[in-house]
C-alpha cells in the first residue's frame, strides 16, 4: 500500500475500498443456507478484509497529509477514535437487528438465517453512505498536503503563458519559413540586398 497511495487518485482508491466491503455483505446474503464455505463465504470474506485495510490505509494517510505536521498527532488521535466509536455503533446496531429478527438461544435455523440476512442487509446499506460521500473527494493523492497541492496549481499556471510563447514562436518560424520559400532566388543580388529583401517581405507579412 505504501507503493499505491502516492501513485493513484484518493477517489480511486477509496471507491475501490467502498466497493469490497459492499461487495462482502451482498456474497453472504445470496448465499444458499446448505452451500459450503468456499463458494461465497471465503470470497466475501477476503474482500471484506482487502477492502476494510485498502479504505483504512488511505483514510489514514489521507487525514495525515490533510494537517500540519505539528497536528498530525492530533488528527491521528481523533482519526482512530471515530474509527472506534463508528465501529461500536455498528456493531451494536447490528446485534440489534439480527436479535429483532430471530437471532436467539432457543432460534431455528431459518430465523438464524433470517436475522444474520438482515443483519448483512443492513451492512450493505451503511455502505452507501461512503459510496455517495467519495464522489466529493477533490484531493489528488491521498499523501498529497495541501502545501503540495498548492504548489502544483501554481507551477500548471506557470506553465501556461510559457507554453502560449512556445506556441507563438513556433507559429511565428513557419510564417518566416514560408516567406523564405516565396523568395525569389536571384544571384545578381548581393548579401545586404537579398537582407533588404527579406525584411521587407516580412514587414509586409506580419
């Protein structure tokens, strides 16, 4: 991950995250009750965990870079304690809904089925709200800091009259050379008149 994050798009990567973790619930609801683990179970599984440290890593980085270097310690701090506080509502809400759906001592195997379902239902639907919020992310590379974002506007701006004088030159030689080639070759002119010559035509040309 360290390799990734600098060399691709925030907004790629947090998707992608989003995506693996939406992905997991959604393998597990559509699962048969009788099918074995491989199939589904150890698929959703693994995505969850890829997409779980891939969106983790870049929030990170991402709240790191977005903070003075004096702060980072505090942007850290209050970092991990949403995590954990997010991570316990959850939890807690999902225990909820998969009690209010059967899951019991005395439940059946289809009300464990039925709650655990709900309850992987109501997972996937958390997702959505970070699946709509990571179409907002502005920031280019999430080690990115806004310092550097900063500097890289200013240095596209930089370039642009330097590029337009580029241009402008350019367009300026092809409109001497087609003067050149509209010159009459004469031989029985000397070197300062043919010189004459020329800047008369591109006084007239340009």
């Amino acid at each position: 991950m360290a390799r990734i994050i600098p060399r691709i798009h925030a907004k790629i990567l947090c998707l992608a995250g989003i995506l693996f973790l939406l992905s997991a619930p959604l393998l597990i609801v559509t699962s048969p009750a009788e099918q074995s683990y491989w199939p589904q179970a150890f698929p959703a599984v693994s995505l969850s965990a890829i997409g779980g440290m891939t969106l983790f890593n870049v929030s990170n980085v991402f709240v790191s870079s977005s903070v003075e270097k004096d702060l980072q310690s505090l942007g850290q701090g209050i970092f991990t304690t949403v995590v954990e506080i997010g991570t316990a509502i959850s939890l807690a809400l999902a225990a909820t809904i998969a009690h209010a759906d059967g899951v019991t001592e005395s439940a059946t195997k289809m009300e464990l089925l039925r709650g655990y379902r709900s309850c992987f239902w109501f997972s996937a639907g958390l997702m959505a709200i970070p699946l709509a919020l990571s179409f907002f992310l502005r920031k280019g590379s999430a080690s990115e800091t806004p310092r550097q974002a900063e500097e890289k506007r200013k240095q596209q701006e930089k370039r642009q009259p330097e590029n337009r004088q580029k241009v402008d030159s350019l367009e300026g030689s092809d409109k001497e050379e087609k003067i050149l080639q509209k010159l009459p070759e004469s031989r029985d002119l000397s070197e300062d008149e043919n010189a004459i010559q020329l800047e008369n035509m591109l006084e007239v040309k340009l």
